[in-house]
C-alpha cells in the first residue's frame, strides 16, 4: 500500500527535479511484498517472505535521459540522490526522441474500480496457506507406488504502484495474486523420471481453486509412462491451453516499437496485411473487470483502450511506446497489450482431438527458439501421438519446426478452453500440416 506521506514525497521528489535543472521529469513510487508456502512430500521445505518497496525517477535534462532508482525514501537523502542524478544525466549523450508523452494521451480518471485487490486476503493466516499446500500433496501421497517427490506450493502477493509526471499524470494502482500448485515426479521406464505440474492462480483468494491441484498433476504424469519418439513428418498440431501462449509469444514480441525500430521483426511493414488465418482473431481488452493485467493507463500513463491486435488474420496494430514513436517518425498507440482475448471457438480440446487423423497434441515445451528477425522457430516438445482422434502414445525428445507466419496461416481451429486467471487468455490451437523431426 502507498501511504498519502510516501505520495506527498513523490510529489515534492518530482517538483525538487524540475526546480534544480530537469525540464521533465517521470516518477514512479511502488510497493511490494509477497510470501510463499514450499513443501515437499507433504512436510514444509521452504518459507519465503519478501517486500520492497522504492521509487524510481527519470530524468529529462538539456535533450538527455537518465533513469535512477533507490529504496531510501528519506527527503534528505533524496535530495542529494536526485542532484547526483541530474549531474550524472548530464554526461550522457542527447537523445532528442526521449520526451514524455503528449498530455492529451493521459488516462485522466473517472472510471470504475476494475476490482483488482482482495481486501480480505489480508485475514487468511499462515496455517490457512500451509493447509491448501499440504491438501494438495495429500491428494497425491500414497496413491501410486511409482511416486518419487510431491512438490506443492501456496503463493500470495501484493502489489502497489504511484506515478507521477511533471506534464500533468497521476495514477495509482494496486492488486492482489494467490496460487496453488503440484508438480510430481515418478518412476518411468529404465532411467526415465517423468514428472508434470499444475496450479490455479486467481486476483481473490475466494475464487482460488484450492482443490484437485495434486490429482490433476498426478493425472499428467502418470499419462507420460512409455515417452518415446515417433516417426518424423508432417503432422496436425494441438496445444493445450497451458502452453498455447508460447506460440503466440513470438507473434507478439515482434509488434513492439522496439523490435521494429530495430528491425529486428519478422512483421515489419505487416501493418493492415494478412498474416494469419480468418480464425486468428486476437483483442487487447484491458478494461475487463477483476481480470488478470487489467488497467486503465501503461507504463507511461498514456490510457489504453480495447483494440483488435489480429482480425480474421489481418495485423491491425503495433505497440509503439512514445520514445520508439519519435525514433520511427509514426504515430505512437500503447506501449504494451494488458489483458490478450482470442476469439474461441465452439470445440473443447477433446472435440478438437476427435477430429484429428493424424497429430500431436503438445502439452509442454522444452527449450528451444525463435529467430526475431525472419520467425524461423525450434522448440523441443513432448505430448501424444493422436492417431483417428485418440491419443495412442506418449511421445517426447521430438522438435517441432518451421516459421511463425507460416504456422499461423495454417491456424485451422480454436478451442473454447482460455485459462480466464492469465492475463493472456489463450485457448487450445489446432494447426494444420507442421514439421515434427523424432526418429
């Protein structure tokens, strides 16, 4: 939480600034803490507490930029650290696109809560969490003989933030974050030592799932029994939805100011061009009551609004903060997405699976990369073989191949399966004819 002295000292921070030598400044006051509950078969392995909290300024001095943080909230003390501050921004080169953004951008208030902090979670004691974590390795212990390690957590945490700037933005914002999950580990075949993992994660610790976690996870890696690879070749692709995100990844690394003022994206000059299939539709929603990354300003106070990112395929923005805008010579729009909805579609991953011949369902990725500039990817896999819509055989050691906009012009179905707690709401993806090399 942000005390009304600790915004009063923000507030004297940022006019201190301009009155020795700043023509601009941007302030940023923040508060954090959180705790978790680790243990491991059942019996407490680890306790972990931590809060900071700090301010970070930037600086705008003769056509320089220099931004400076510190933990010592003391008038004194910042006073000498932000004339420290302004004489060492003085040494830096001149770089005239670094500029707050235009006032008439800013979030200017008036909108309802978007309901992102839990009051009540404050009341749930130590021996509450230890409880959920212990339940969920309960669920696990003694159930299958091949049982190597239970690991179960419960994880909470708060955050708040104050920013200011010396051209007219005040915003504040405050959440709460809990999780429970399980990860299990068990005996395989030979040397093989499989394991997979769950979890929930809810804004309110009321709506946290708190049951099922283990046996969920147990399911998952008890399926994982006889991996192996499978012939190489061209396959249909389905990816769950607690690793679709990783594909979308890429895709949306390489709409930022950054990336394309470097040239360093694979959609540069993509702008209002088909580059997916009609069942890619994609929306920056950040508005969404109680919603996971929800928000009414961006990092640089500039207010956000629901926007298409993809429609039917077609690119139909990029995230260009103020300083990337001034860099390209563009009009700037936000600095980055907050809360990501695909369109879904009608089928649940199983009905997806029902319609496959021949596929593989990957339900975990293991290293591997993308080139940023031309989207060529490699990532390491592991899942199921699908064979006339059943999954016949666990498969893992395989990669799966290609380029990003090619794989997503072969998009061919979207599931009805979003996890709604993540700030990216991603359902199951089904793609049609992708390379998979394994024997």
């Amino acid at each position: 939480m942000i005390t009304d002295n600790n915004k009063k000292l923000a507030q004297w921070a940022l006019d201190f600034a301009l009155k020795n030598g700043c023509q601009a400044a941007k302030l940023v006051l923040y508060a954090n803490s959180n705790t978790s509950f680790d243990l491991r078969n059942a019996q407490m392995d680890k306790l972990q507490q931590a809060s900071e909290s700090g301010l970070t300024i930037n600086l705008y001095v003769d056509g320089r930029y220099g931004s400076y943080s510190t933990n010592r909230l003391d008038k004194k003390e910042l006073e000498t650290f932000i004339r420290n501050g302004i004489e060492s921004t003085r040494y830096l080169a001149v770089d005239e696109a670094r500029v707050l953004p235009d006032p008439s951008r800013y979030y200017k208030g008036g909108k309802p809560d978007l309901q992102l902090f839990d009051e009540k979670g404050r009341k749930v004691g130590p021996d509450d969490k230890v409880a959920i974590a212990r339940a969920a390795a309960e669920e696990v212990m003694g159930k299958d003989e091949r049982i190597i390690s239970v690991d179960t957590s419960f994880s909470d945490g708060e955050s708040a933030s104050y920013r200011l700037t010396s051209n007219g933005f005040e915003g504040e914002e405050h959440s709460t974050w809990y999780s429970v999950s399980a990860s299990v580990s068990i005996k395989g075949e030979g040397e093989a030592r499989p394991s997979d993992m769950w979890y929930d994660s809810a804004l309110f610790y009321d709506k946290l799932q708190k049951t099922g976690i283990g046996q969920k996870a147990l399911e998952r890696v008890l399926r994982k029994l006889g991996q192996r690879k499978t012939a190489s070749g061209k396959y249909t692709l389905i990816v769950d939805s607690l690793n679709s995100s990783r594909l979308l990844s890429p895709l949306l690394s390489a709409l930022y100011g950054s990336s394309l003022q470097q040239h360093n994206s694979f959609l540069l000059d993509k702008l209002n061009t088909k580059v997916g299939a009609d069942c890619l539709t994609l929306t920056d929603d950040p508005h969404l009551i109680g919603a996971n990354g929800a928000g009414y300003f961006d990092a640089e106070g500039v207010a956000t609004e629901r926007r298409p990112i993809f429609d039917q395929g077609i690119l139909k923005t990029y995230f260009i903060d103020t300083y990337n805008s001034k860099k390209m010579g563009v009009s700037p729009t936000i600095s980055s997405p907050s809360v990501l909805v695909m369109a879904p579609g009608e089928k649940s991953l199983d009905e997806l699976l029902a319609g496959v011949g021949k596929g593989i369902l990957v339900t975990g990725f293991n290293g591997g990369n993308c080139n940023s500039t031309t989207g060529d990817f490699s990532y390491g896999i592991e899942g199921f073989l699908v064979e006339d819509g059943r999954m016949v055989q666990p498969v893992n050691e395989m990669n799966v191949t290609g380029n990003m906009l090619t794989l997503w012009q072969s998009l061919a179905a979207v599931g009805n399966d979003p996890r709604l707690s993540s700030s990216w709401r991603i359902p199951s993806l089904l793609f049609e004819g992708v390379d998979f090399s394994g024997l």
